[in-house]
C-alpha cells in the first residue's frame, strides 16, 4: 500500500506573531506569543459567531475539522471548565506542531484530537447526533480553497450536529469551488445560513443551523455581543452589524 504524504509543515514569526504554513507562504494559523489563547485571525475570531446564539453549557461538545494552529481548539477549551472540544486533523505533523509550537496541551482530558479524514468521521454513524457545534476550517495545501466541498461532506456536517447545532465554515470567495460550497450548505441546511463580509485573503465565513427556527430582535444580539465581547474578548459587536448587514433581514428582526 502506497504511503500517504503529507504537506510540509514551516513556521514563521513577525513580531510576537508566530504563523503556521504548509510549505507556501499562506497562512494556515497564527499565535500571539504573548497570549497564546487569544484568537489572532480575524475570521478565526468570526467562526466563534454561534456564541450569539448558543450559550456554552455543562458538557457541551464542540468538533473542530482541521486542526491548524489550534487557535480554535484551545480557545473553545477553555469557555468553561466542563466544555469538550474534538479536532480531526488528517496530517499527523500538524498535530504535532500544534503542540510543539502552539501551546495545545493535550493532557487536558476535554481536548482529543483524532487523526483522521473530516469526510470519513463525519460519514460515521456513531457521531451522528454528538455535537453541539461544528467548526469547519481545512484548506488544500496552497490555502486557496476548502478541501472538502462536496454535499456528501455537508450532509455528514449536518448529521454530526445535535438539534439544536450550529456549523460555522471558512471559505474562500476567489476560489472557484466557493459559489458551490454555499449552494450546497444552503441545499443541507435548509436556507438556514448566514454570511459574513469577506475579510482578509479572501475568508468568508458562513453559518449555518440545525434545529428549531430562530427569530431574534438585533437589538437583543447586540446585548447579547456585548456580554460575549466583555467575557470572551472577541469582537461580536462588529459580528452583529456585519451579519445585519450582509444578509437579507428584516431591520428589526434576525429569522433563520
């Protein structure tokens, strides 16, 4: 049987940052040395949005697909003292980097990382119905585009969810799969999807939800992120003004 390869992993440092790349200049994760749990990358920070709209609870249970720099990993870790967090990351290098040269501790007993393909886990039966979040971040080795995009890969993203669950993605809006990648969420998950503005190198990241149908006032979202932005440090105000914004909602109200 042929052996698998793997991209190489290569690091960079500017300043306090220290960045993660995969043999190329683009960047496939960032920490700040001098806070190593905070989340550097801004649409890093924007795939923590479910947090508007669930709160993290006694045993929640948070799936992270691409590991990276475990920015993600760490920080969900450490929402609450009783939150789990599973990242699947098929490059076992990764894994490694991640704890050599990014603080992720794995002898906290709420991390697991498993070393898998995300398409393969999320094809399982016995995850179905595990997660209350899911958090999608895997780009081919160039960092121009998902690496998985299929409907068959969404609808193992859906089923992987609890009821009610939120998936966030990081997509990438000048790589040719993206139009596909949102059709395909929406065909999934019923329409029920928002979109962030595209930020920096070409990240847009989506949201999408499983389970009841949800109707919000913004004015409630932003009290709501502004308990998030004072307790977690992350910017949700802008989270709200951008989804208001960028999606097609009343003025008043947020329906999904």
């Amino acid at each position: 049987m042929k052996k698998p390869t793997y991209e190489p992993v290569t690091f960079s440092e500017v300043g306090n940052i220290r960045y993660l790349h995969l043999g190329t200049p683009w960047i496939q994760g960032a920490m700040n040395l001098k806070k190593p749990l905070h989340i550097e990358l801004e649409y890093a920070q924007q795939m923590m949005a479910w947090l508007l709209f669930l709160e993290p609870m006694v045993g929640f249970h948070v799936l992270q697909l691409g590991l990276g720099s475990a920015a993600l990993t760490k920080f969900t870790a450490h929402l609450n003292k009783t939150i789990k967090t599973t990242a699947v990351e098929l490059n076992p290098a990764i894994i490694i980097a991640a704890q050599a040269m990014f603080d992720l501790d794995l002898r906290n007993d709420r991390i697991q990382v498993v070393q898998a393909n995300a398409l393969d886990f999320t094809q399982q039966e016995a995850h179905n119905n595990q997660f209350d979040v899911l958090q999608v971040d895997i780009f081919n080795g160039e960092a121009s585009g998902p690496a998985l995009n299929s409907k068959q890969f969404y609808q193992g993203c859906f089923d992987v969810l609890k009821s009610p669950g939120v998936l966030t993605v990081n997509l990438f809006h000048q790589h040719s799969s993206y139009a596909k990648n949102i059709q395909r969420i929406c065909d999934v998950f019923d329409n029920r999807v928002l979109l962030f503005k595209e930020v920096h190198d070409c990240n847009v990241v989506a949201i999408a939800f499983k389970g009841p149908y949800l109707k919000f006032a913004w004015s409630d979202l932003k009290k709501r992120a502004k308990t998030i932005q004072k307790r977690y440090q992350l910017p949700a105000k802008q989270w709200v003004a951008d989804l208001k914004s960028n999606n097609l909602q009343s003025k008043k109200y947020l329906a999904i």
